[in-house]
C-alpha cells in the first residue's frame, strides 16, 4: 500500500505547474517554464520519499501547450535526460506516479474536433510517462465523459475511440467511477468491452451507486487490475464537507472516516490517493495512522514529521500564476 497526494505540494516554494497565456507563447519562455517545473516536480518528489509518501500524482501543466498545435518545440528531446532522471529517481524509490488529464479530456465527446484534441492530450501525458521511463503501472486517470442523452451511445462512443489511441496510451488509461453520471456500474460495462481498469473514488461511489455495499465496490473494481501489466488498484479517497453541497470534498482528511473506510478494504492492497484540499498535510496525517496499522513500513529511526496546523484549520495558501484556460485545451 502506498499513500500520496495530487499535483502540489503547499510546504515548499516552487510549484511543477507554471504556465502562461498562449498568447505569451514563445519558445524561450516554453524551455523556462519546463525547466521550472521539472526542477520542482523533483522537490516534489524528495520530499515525498523523505515522508514516505510514495504515490504522487503528476500535474498536467508540467509542459505548456504541449498538445495544442502552437507548440512545435521538440521537447521530448530537449529535456529527455531531466525526464529520466526523474524515472530513475521515482523507480529508485519504490514510487507510483499517475496524471489525471484535465475535464476537457472527453473521449466520448460526439464532436469530433474535441476528441481528437483529447487524443492529442492523452499522448502527452503519456509520453511523459514513457520519457521517465515507468512500466504500465503508471497510469493515466480518465472519466467516462459526458452523458449526452443516451447512457447507451455514449459509452459504445467512447469504447470506439478507445480503440483507436496507440497501444503505448491504451495500456496506461484507467477510468474512474464519477459522482454525478457514471457509476461503478457503467464503469464495470466499460471493462467488460475493453478490459480498463477501473480507478475506484469511494467518496463518488457514495454519491453515486446502485446499492453495492463499499467493501463490495472495492473489490469489484480491484478485480479489473493485472496484476502485473497494472499493478495494484490505484484508487482516490475524500469525504464530504459537512454542511456543504453534496459532492463537496473536505478541506482536511476526517481521521475517524479516514479509519473507518480502511476497515473496508479488509486486507485489500490498493494506492490511496487523498482528495484532499490540504494536501500533503492530510497525507502525512494518513500515512501515521496507516504506520501504526502496520499497512506502510515505519518510519524511520529519529524521523520527525512536519507539524502542520490542526485537521480542519486553515493552511496558508501560497500564490499560483494562472492556469491556461479549458480554451487553450483539447475542448477548444
């Protein structure tokens, strides 16, 4: 079992997600702001092994613009050694990476222009998987899509264009039961079809089910992982805000639900990633209870953990520059 967080990590000073407006586009600022994120990605990920803190999930925005067609610099060659430093630094260590494509990412979408945009997508991503060079555990974490009036055509849709993705994003895609359209049940349809694993959420599969009790659930979506070509069942964990719309998550990990959710795996391996607003905070809090579980090794002799402010308090939030918009995405 492994435990992480997504995306950014809200203790140190840089960030893996710089970007800039497409407008702003020139090739000297793309080497800049990917040299940035690479080297941060890396703290990231040292300070993650010093906590014990080995699955992470990488950003989208690690390269700018890679999949839209302004972008022509060969960056896959350019920063080809700093990708497999990376590699061999996360392989090193035991850890499990993902990336979790943005909701622009539609490949049931019926238009055209958008699912090849999606396409385009997905193999940036998983090319720089394939740079690191990480074996098909590493994952690329998708939603069914979009409902369009017709459960039926939309999932037959995105089973066709899933044919179609090169082998290389194939082997990496796994697709995650949603909270408001597409359950574990239409998930379970997907992998009969095209045998996706399914990258269980239990706090959509509380929103969203048809009965299935959550130890159940688990093990109905732990089935759908090769043991070897996917690894164990990479899964996300939150729970809802108290007093907040349904479907909110939580800003800091619950530790009793927290507990009480573990009792439901009974004995099931799975990679926790935490939902969580807080992020490593709630991590470290996680990977103490499951340290004295006995489910992640012990820390180390004379290790001292982060103090952060008490579950439920807010954590100072440090600047970010912008995102690029969902128009400079595959969703156009």
């Amino acid at each position: 079992m492994k435990i992480g967080y997504p995306c950014m990590n809200n203790s140190l000073d840089c960030t893996s997600a710089s970007t800039f407006r497409l407008a702003s586009y020139y090739e000297e600022r793309l080497v800049q702001t990917v040299a940035s994120n690479l080297a941060c990605l890396r703290r990231i990920l040292e300070y993650n092994v010093a906590h014990g803190l080995l699955f992470f999930r990488i950003g989208s925005d690690i390269v700018p613009f890679a999949s839209h067609a302004v972008n022509t610099f060969p960056w896959q060659t350019h920063f080809a050694a700093e990708f497999r430093a990376l590699g061999d630094y996360i392989k090193a260590h035991g850890m499990r990476i993902s990336l979790h494509p943005d909701q622009f990412v539609v490949l049931n979408s019926p238009n055209p222009d958008i699912v090849q945009r999606s396409i385009a997508e997905l193999v940036y991503q998983g090319s720089m998987l394939d740079l690191m060079g990480l074996d098909s555990t590493a994952k690329l974490q998708i939603h069914l899509g979009g409902l369009y009036g017709d459960r039926e055509a939309a999932i037959a849709r995105f089973i066709a264009v899933w044919h179609t993705l090169p082998p290389a994003v194939q082997i990496r895609v796994v697709v995650e039961n949603d909270d408001r359209l597409f359950s574990l049940q239409d998930c379970l349809q997907l992998h009969a079809a095209t045998g996706l694993p399914i990258l269980f959420d239990n706090f959509h599969h509380e929103c969203l089910n048809h009965g299935e009790p959550m130890a159940e659930a688990l093990r109905l979506a732990a089935a759908t992982w090769h043991p070897t070509r996917d690894g164990v069942m990479m899964m996300d964990y939150s729970s809802q805000a108290r007093g907040e719309r349904k479907g909110k998550h939580v800003s800091a990990m619950e530790e009793d639900l927290f507990q009480d959710f573990l009792q439901q795996l009974q004995g099931l391996d799975v990679d926790i990633m935490l939902e969580i607003k807080d992020k490593e905070a709630s991590a470290h809090r996680a990977c103490s209870i499951l340290r004295n579980l006995a489910l992640v090794p012990a820390a180390p002799a004379g290790y001292v953990p982060p103090i952060f402010p008490e579950a439920g308090q807010p954590v100072a939030a440090k600047s970010r520059k912008p995102r690029k918009s969902a128009a400079a995405g595959p969703a156009g």
